[in-house]
C-alpha cells in the first residue's frame, strides 16, 4: 500500500479553451484539491475571471495583438506559446509533476503543446498529458492536426492519455443534449485530472518500481486510452465497493465493458481514507480485476488519503495499443480478405491424394491504422477507412 504525501508539487495545467474549461471545472468540484492550478489560451475572454490559480495569455497576432484565439489555425497557436516560452518556463518550475489537459483539433493547444512539451522536458519535470481527440463527425482536417500533434507529443514526453470524445457516444443517451453531454465531458476531464493527480502524489507509486511499470506500459508507445473514475463518499454507503465500481463503468470516457474487454494493458488505482478496510480494498480489486480478460496485463495500485477519511475511489485506465506502432508489445490481429489466386491451381495427379491437398488461399492482410478502434465510415458497405485499391483487391505493379 502506499501512503499519499502531501510534500509533492503537482500541477494541473489547461491549454487552450477546452484546457481551460476542464481546469475551471475542476476547481469547481474540488476547490480544496491541494493541487496547484494554471491555464493558457490565446483567448483573452476564456481567461477573464479564471479561477486557476494562474493564467498565462499567449497573443495569437505578434503584429495586430488580438487575443480572440487562433481560429483554429495551428500555426499560429505554435507561434503564439514559442513567443512567451520564457514565461511558461518559469510557470512551470518548481513542480514535481504536471498533469495536463487540454483538446486536440483545434489551433492553441494542438498547436502550442510542442512548446509546452518541450519545455517539461528542459526542466526534467516528469507530466502526464490528458488529452481528447476529436469526434470522427469532425471534419477531416481537425482530426488530421490532432493525429499529426499526437505522433509528435509520443516521440518526447513521459506518458500521453489520449481520449476519443466518441466514447461519449457509447455511455450518453442519443437523446443527451448536446451542451448537457459538453459540460459532462468537462467534468468527467476534470475529475480525471483529479485522479491522476491523486495517483502522481502517492510517494511509492511515482518514485517506485510501479511508476516504472506505468511507464513501461505507456511511454513512447502509440495507443487510445480510456479512463473510468468511480468513488463513494458517503459513509452511510452499505457497499463503497459496488458505488465505485458502477461508477466507473457508468464513466462516460470509458466506453463500457467492451472497451475493457478489448484492452491490452491496464492501471487500477485504488484510493482510500483512513476508514477504508481490507476487506474493502480486497473486494474492490478482484472485482474490478475479473472483468478483464487473461490477455490483459493489469497494474494494480493503493494509497491511502489523510486528507479525507470517508474518501473510496477507483480509478481504471484501459490501453489499447495502435497495431502500426512497432514499439507496442501486443498487436491487434488485422483484418483479412480472401482473394483468388493469380494463378489457377495445377490439378492434383495422384487422386488418393486429392483429399489431402489444398490450394493457396491468399491471404490479404491490411489495417485501418488510426480508424481501428472506431466504428466504420461506411457508404453503400464500403468500409471508407480501407484504401480502395485494397477493397477492390487490385494488384499495384511497382515497376518491380
């Protein structure tokens, strides 16, 4: 068991609008956190009356200064961080971790988090990065910018938790407004936050062998996350450890039983105060644990919160691992066609061996890459994230 430090300095930070609406969230539902806020945008009117403990505002026009955000323009979100880094260097030191929050997509943050990134890496700050990925309905140039943003951050950061905004879709009803399932996204980004930050406090996990698992598990690795945060804190409750559990699987990022079916690796953090019993805690982890398949490998952790006695929270991260990433450790089995083969089969001469022979099958294997892990863009049963040439099984010459 580890036993949480108050001692440690963790940040959390928002970049760019969604960044800055998570943070606000958060500060919101957990005023008292103990955690050190900050955000920052391009956008003067999303940082007025901010109740982060600081606000950082980055001019998107070095020549106009307009502060009324990039327009979604990338470039000059780069621009407008690479000018004040000075001032994020110096926001940024001190901590002895950061978690981070924001959306991909747009121009401030898919634009900016290089420079933030890069920042991190210059002061040895370890970060976690927490980050939503645009809805497949978005057009294609937003998720092509988060992608692009998303193969960089990998290459020179500790660990990445990228989020698809469409697990919403798997959790939310259809008939959810589309402002209500927003402001429920926020705060499920934000009591994320609060639980990897929790998670980063504990002084055994980060400083131990375990955090080097997490690591192990996640660093430079290109893979889809999902992120389920359940807790009680009602200490009437007859059963703490069936209230988080609901809650998690009720969690809108992660996706339901079938995202944690289809998980390879996983993290189950369990969190307690003072009241929390064994019993409790050996409960709490095999049932969470047994929904998991054999193949999973899982990494279980426990620390104990001072701070408050009825405090119970489970925290699950499931990881899904790209199968065109050659670092990952398990790959997804692709997906095969069956073609004719070029040529016809020679007939078998000897018929007592007719029963024993088998022509080539002629296998064709190929990936959605990126598109695996969401539901098919399809028109008239064409899956649209397969490459035509290879739908219509048309052989290329390369001149070979």
């Amino acid at each position: 068991m580890n036993t949480a430090s108050n001692t440690k300095r963790v940040l959390a930070l928002g970049v760019g609008g969604a960044g800055c609406n998570i943070i606000r969230c958060l500060k919101a539902i957990a005023p008292d956190s103990g955690l050190f806020t900050a955000v920052i945008d391009t956008d003067s009117m999303s940082l007025k009356d901010h109740p982060a403990d600081f606000q950082l505002a980055a001019s998107s026009d070095w020549n106009l200064r307009y502060d009324s955000g990039c327009g979604g323009d990338i470039i000059r979100g780069e621009r407008a961080l690479a000018r004040v880094r000075k001032k994020i260097l110096d926001l940024l030191k001190g901590y002895d971790m950061v978690v981070i929050t924001a959306g991909l997509g747009g121009g401030t943050a898919t634009g900016g988090l290089r420079t933030v990134a890069s920042v991190l890496r210059e002061l040895g700050t370890p970060s976690v990065l927490l980050l939503t990925l645009p809805f497949l309905t978005e057009n294609y140039g937003r998720r092509k910018n988060a992608e692009d943003c998303l193969n960089e951050l990998i290459c020179f950061t500790n660990v990445v938790l990228p989020l698809p905004n469409d697990l919403l879709y798997t959790r939310l009803p259809p008939e959810t407004p589309a402002a209500n399932a927003v402001t429920m996204a926020n705060a499920e980004m934000a009591t994320t936050v609060l639980g990897v930050a929790n998670l980063l406090k504990c002084n055994d996990f980060t400083g131990g062998s375990d955090y080097g698992v997490f690591l192990n598990m996640l660093n430079k690795h290109k893979a889809e996350c999902a992120i389920g945060i359940g807790r009680s804190m009602d200490p009437a409750d007859p059963d703490r450890t069936v209230t988080a559990l609901q809650k998690v699987m009720d969690s809108p990022f992660l996706g339901g039983l079938d995202t944690i079916k289809q998980a390879d690796a996983a993290i189950v953090i369990l969190s307690g105060g003072a009241k929390m019993t064994l019993a409790e805690m050996k409960r709490s982890l095999e049932q969470c644990t047994a929904l998991f398949t054999g193949a999973t490998e899982v990494l279980t952790g426990i620390n104990t919160n001072a701070g408050d006695e009825d405090f119970f929270q489970l925290a699950v991260i499931t990881i899904k691992y790209d199968e065109s990433d050659p670092k990952s450790a398990k790959k997804r089995k692709r997906t095969a066609t069956i073609k004719q083969p070029a040529e016809p089969v020679a007939p078998v001469q000897n018929p007592e061996q007719a029963s024993l022979f088998q022509g080539e099958l002629g296998l064709t294997s190929y990936s959605r890459g990126y598109f695996e892990k969401f539901p098919a863009v399809k028109f008239k049963d064409n899956d649209l994230d397969i490459p035509t040439f290879q739908r219509r099984n048309l052989y290329i010459d390369k001149g070979e």
